[in-house]
C-alpha cells in the first residue's frame, strides 16, 4: 500500500514544495509509504499502483495548474480514494466542468461539517489559503462550509474529496483518516 | 523569480534564505526593527546585527523601524516590502515561519496587496531535524535571548550544537518547551553561515537578566575572515 502525494506546484522541486507537499508526506508516511510526483510527469497508467492519491495544494499565486487539466483527466475514472486539496478541490471541480469564484482567504477558519463522512465531524477550526472557492457540480455533495464558501466536497458514488483548507498545517488527523479509509489499516 | 527574505538575523530566516537561494534569486533582506520588546511579528535581540549579515552575504537590506504596536507594525513591514518591490523588483517574499498562522498570514495579506509570492520553505519543519540541519551545515548560531522557565543567563551566548539540541529537547519533554523556539522561549543569531562570506565575531556583549528572561546584547561585533 502506498499513498501518491501529487506536487501541484507550478514546477517540480519548487520553492513551495517544502510547504505544500513536504507537511502531507510528513503526516502519512509515518502510517503507509508515501510517493511523490509532481502533476506535469504523472502519467495516468502510473495511478494503478498506488492506494491512496493526494492533491496537493499551492502558493496562492499559482495557477498554473489551471492550465493543464487535460493532465488530470484520469480523476474521472478514477475509483481509488482521492483527496484534493484546495489547488486539488479545485481542479476537481474544474474536471467536472464546473466553475470557481472568486473568495479570498488566509488565516484560521471555523469550518462547520453539514454531512457525516469518515475525515471530519463537528465544527473545527483549520487553515485557509485561497483565492477562489468551488461550487461542485450534482455529482457531489458537500460535507462542511465556512462563513464564506463551500469547503469540502465528495462525490456521491466514489471515495472522492475536496478540501478548500489545509489539513496538513492544524488538521493532520484528516489526512491520516483518509489514507485509513478503505484500506484495513 | 527574484525574492526577498524577511531576514531578523535569526536561525529560521537564515536558514530560509539558504534554501531560497538554492532555488531562486534572493535580490535583497528585508528588516524590520522592533522598538517592542513583546512583537508577536518581529525578532528583537541583536537585531541590529543585521546590517554586518547582510553585508557578510553580500546582500542589500531594506531596514525599517517601527514603534511595534500590534497593527502598526505590519503597516510598516507593508512599506519596507514595496519599497524592496520597488528598489531591488522582487517578486515574491520569503519567511522563516515555522508554525506561527499568525505571521505566515499577516505576511501573506501584504504579498498579496502588493501581488507577491509568499513562500515559507521552513513551514512544519520539525524542531529538532530543523537545529540538526543548522548543525550540519555548520552555522554558527547563538542563543541571544530565552524567555521561558526553566532556562536562565547559562544559554545566552551559548553556540546551538548536538549538546545544546539534546538539553533542549529534553526540556521539550519535560516543560513543553519548543526546542527551536517557535512558541518564543528562545530567541537566536547567526554569526555564520554557508552563504556568508565572512563571519561576525563579537567583541563586546552583555548579558541583561530580568525577572525570568534575559538576552545577550551584542554591544560591539565585526566582520572577520572564514
């Protein structure tokens, strides 16, 4: 078993990687393996043999990723747990054919779940660093929002999430519920 | 991408330079000084080292003062950070953040209002691999302030090695005390460092003790051959 972190940076070995993919391989490693590749080298073949797929998320003037959703297609078929966050939710929505909106913010945020699900429960405080929020398309539902926006999604049929926050800075009980999730652990 | 490293003359932001030099171009250190002791945002002891820093790295410095009040101060990082946007055309900023929400964000407010990057390259380092790393590096890095129980006037001054790593996480366990210091129970400056090219020799210092705390002033310090 072992989790694929995907680097969503707006290159490989960036500046940011320490801060947006170094804290989620931190959190899982010390539960499964953990593997890391970065979104302009992944080929969808490879997603096969891996358990768990993590998106990672990005500095907040990065939207480079935004430009290469045809690299990201496999999500669609896709039936292994994922888990995209923020840059990551994003792009799912987006894959989905359906929009963002302009919302900015940084800082802590109250999050409130609205759906019982496996990763969270209750109303928690967790970092945000955004500038747009997703509204998702009727395949997913939404489990949690702030004040301002939507903050987590799943799909409806398959173990698919979306988290507009950072789990990996206060929150890396998420992360580790997620790469226990469907796996026996 | 040219950046700016909000630079106290610390081990976190040294070290935050360090490895935004190894990935981009650091155009200039940008230092904000405190009159405030208690600053949530801003290192204090010896901050006025940082001028023979940024000379021994062969870097310019965008130096300002502030009176410290809480939002006052980020109005003043605010100006010191487009005048480096303007004097030195920085893109992007660089902190040595390693936990503090509360800097990275108020940092990145301001990058954002004047459309920079932010880019934190030390967030959620582990204490302990993070002081390792200075070791194995080989900086030279002193205590120049403790502000928690149980440490008192014996760690001012003294040089952060494996012995100092080993007391300090000890103390992590036994008075919850962060061993690099992010919760502010110890303050630190660089005399060396990689990218330095020449190092800080102190020639004057004084310790200043009061009540539980205390910091070690460097009085006098020069810049003398590696």
């Amino acid at each position: 078993m072992t989790v694929l972190v995907v680097d969503m940076n707006w290159k490989k070995d960036s500046l940011a990687y320490t801060e947006f993919v170094s804290p989620i391989v931190a959190a899982v490693e010390p539960l499964v393996a953990c593997a890391v590749r970065h979104y302009l080298e992944l080929q969808p073949s490879e997603i096969d043999g891996y358990s768990h797929i993590i998106l990672s998320g990005t500095p907040l003037k990065d939207f480079k990723f935004q430009k290469h959703l045809d690299r990201f297609q496999w999500i669609k078929t896709c039936t292994k747990p994922l888990l995209g966050i923020c840059a990551g939710m994003q792009t799912i929505t987006k894959v989905y054919s359906e929009t963002l909106s302009a919302c900015q913010q940084v800082g802590m945020t109250e999050i409130t779940t609205t759906k019982e699900n496996p990763l969270f429960s209750g109303a928690f405080q967790a970092y945000s660093l955004h500038s747009y929020s997703a509204t998702p398309s009727p395949l997913f539902e939404v489990l949690a929002e702030s004040k301002e926006c939507i903050q987590a999604i799943k799909h409806r049929q398959k173990p698919l999430y979306g988290v507009l926050f950072h789990p990996e800075v206060r929150n890396p009980d998420i992360l580790k519920r997620f790469v226990e999730s469907g796996s026996g652990i | 991408m040219r950046l700016g490293v909000l630079f106290s003359g610390g081990k976190d932001s040294t070290l935050a330079l360090h490895l935004a030099a190894e990935k981009e171009t650091v155009a200039c250190l940008i230092t904000v000084v405190s009159k405030n002791k208690e600053s949530f945002m801003f290192h204090t002891p010896n901050i006025d080292v940082s001028g023979l820093q940024a000379e021994a790295l062969g870097l310019p410095l965008v130096r300002v003062e502030t009176e410290g009040q809480k939002e006052e101060e980020l109005a003043d990082l605010e100006c010191a950070i487009a005048e480096a946007k303007s004097r030195f055309g920085i893109e992007g900023v660089v902190t040595g953040a390693v936990e503090s929400v509360y800097q990275a964000s108020r940092v990145q407010r301001i990058c954002n209002r004047l459309d920079l990057w932010q880019f934190n390259p030390l967030w959620k380092t582990d204490q302990k691999a993070l002081l390792e790393t200075l070791v194995a590096k080989k900086y030279q890095v002193i205590i120049s302030g403790v502000f928690a129980y149980p440490l008192d006037e014996k760690w001012l001054g003294k040089q952060i090695d494996p012995v100092v790593i080993a007391r300090l996480v000890e103390l992590q366990g036994k008075y919850a005390i962060s061993p690099s210091g992010e919760g502010g129970e110890i303050e630190t400056t660089v005399l060396d460092a990689p990218l330095f090219r020449q190092k800080i020799e102190v020639t004057d210092a004084a310790v200043q003790w009061s009540g539980s705390s205390g910091v070690y002033v460097i009085k006098e310090a020069r810049l003398v051959p590696k």
